[in-house]
C-alpha cells in the first residue's frame, strides 16, 4: 500500500516545511494539500502551506525532489453549490489543478462539492445539487480526460458522505473510466454515511484513500457535520474499524496512493506503523 501524508503537519509554516516534516517522519509519499489562484500573501510571507496553481511546475517539482518525495495527487476541493464568483474555488480552479497535475505528472486530481455558504446553496433542492454538480465539474472532467487525469470525488458533503449521494453523482457525470472516487474514512462516516459501505458498493473506482478514524464523542454529530480537515487521533484509536477497511480495501484490488490525514507527529508514526503491519498482514 502506498501511504503519503497530508502537507499540513504544522500550523503556520510554509509547504517546504511541511515537506521537511514528512521527509523527517520516513514518509515517501505527498500530495498537493492547499492550493489558490494566482498570489498569496500569507504564502509569500512563509506562514501558509498553500502553493499557486499558477506555478511554474519547475518550482514544484524541484522542491519535492529537494526531500526526496513523490507527489500522488493534488487537492482542489471546490465550491459546487453556491453562485460562481471570483472569490470562490470552483471550475476554473479545478481546471487549473488538473492542468498543473499533467505538468506535474501527476495522476490525480481530487475534488468535492463542499458545504454551501449562501442562501442560495443552502435553498438548492437534491435535484438542484446535483445539476449544480455536474454543471460545475463538466468541463474539468473533459479536461481531465484530454490530459490523462482521474478526476475524484470525494466525502466532503452532504451528497458525497453517502453512497446514495455519492452514486448520484458518479451517475450524473458519467465518464467512468476518468472520474472515480477518493475515499475519505473520517469524513464519510462523519456525514452519516459508511466507509465499509463505500468500499463493497465503489470497489475498484476507489482510486485514492484519505486516511482518518474518528473518535466515540463525535457519534452524536453524525449526519450533521459534513467533513473535517484532520484526525486528532491515530489511526486505530477510534470506531471506524480501519483494519478492516484496509482488507477490505485489499480484497476488492485496490493498490493506488494513500494520504493520512491525521494531526501530531507522533499520531500520523503510529498510524503509519499501523498501516504497514495491517496491509502486510493481509498480504501474506
């Protein structure tokens, strides 16, 4: 199994910290976490993870290699539900991170639909969101499909955390062999859906993994709470059954990348130890 880690081990450092810290932990593997168009103040002064989807690939690629990784996606969550407005992380965003991922050589650009903020999102029928969806993420997926790119969907809503949700989309977008799935653990069970359930119904579309388990207390949010960006345990600690998930995982063949999500250095060591002894004990 290839595990990476999410870039944003520690609060207010720049990305090459972030790379430094997961180098410094035995981590080969990285994604692209945090993204924005054109300049960043907080980015340019060192005190955000965040790289330019206007970047020269060049700069990119030198600053991974500087620390010996290998980036498996890039992250462009989006904005799919409120109003387009140049304020907002949606299509042109997404376009630009599957475009800088061909320059990358990266394969997979991973997305979602978030939770809306306005009004207007939050009046939008089921109906609705979904033609928001997939009017939104039309032209990204022609894209990737030009480029080579898996465009995924990921648990970070209250129509991804489902499967009923997730099927709909999938449905709505069609093109199956460029868009698939990004299994978040934490966040679909959060949204009140289940990531064992996800693995048996998506099998073999499940193309990447955003590692999380989730502690008892948050039971009662379930349903409620639509995505969180980190555990604060490790992997094994909570009530997700992740050992379970990885063979099951391993049993419908999946093999690609996979990124914890989990805050503390000393969490994501144990997470990571956990998952090389459950994936190799299934192996064998």
């Amino acid at each position: 199994m290839i595990i990476g880690c999410f870039a944003l081990v520690e609060p207010f450092t720049p990305v090459r910290r972030q790379f430094q810290l997961i180098r410094e932990m035995g981590i080969d593997y990285v994604d692209l976490t945090d993204s924005h168009d054109g300049a960043s103040l907080g980015s340019e002064a060192g005190f955000v993870a965040s790289l330019s989807l206007d970047s020269h690939p060049g700069k990119i690629r030198r600053l991974v290699e500087e620390f010996g990784l290998t980036m498996t996606s890039v992250c462009a969550h989006a904005n799919l539900l409120d109003p387009t407005s140049p304020d907002r992380y949606g299509t042109a965003e997404v376009i630009k991170a599957i475009r800088l991922a061909h320059l990358l050589d990266v394969k997979q650009v991973i997305t979602t639909e978030l939770e809306p903020k306005t009004d207007f999102g939050r009046g939008l029928s089921r109906q609705e969101k979904l033609f928001s969806i997939r009017e939104k993420l039309y032209e990204p997926v022609l894209w990737a499909e030009e480029l080579g790119i898996e465009l995924l969907l990921e648990p970070h809503g209250e129509l991804t955390d489902t499967v009923d949700g997730m099927s709909a989309i999938l449905e709505a977008l069609g093109h199956e062999a460029t868009v698939g799935v990004n299994l978040d653990t934490g966040n679909s069970w959060l949204g009140g859906g289940d990531p064992h359930e996800f693995v048996k119904v998506f099998g073999r579309r499940i193309k990447h993994v955003h590692w999380k388990d989730m502690p008892a207390e948050l039971e009662s949010q379930r349903g409620t709470r639509f995505g969180c960006g980190m555990a604060t345990i490790p992997l094994g600690d909570g009530v997700l059954g992740i050992r379970q998930i990885v063979a099951e995982l391993q049993a419908a063949g999946f093999d690609g990348p996979t990124t914890l999500e989990v805050a503390g250095v000393e969490n994501v060591k144990k997470s990571v130890e956990r998952l090389r002894e459950w994936s190799e004990a299934r192996c064998v």
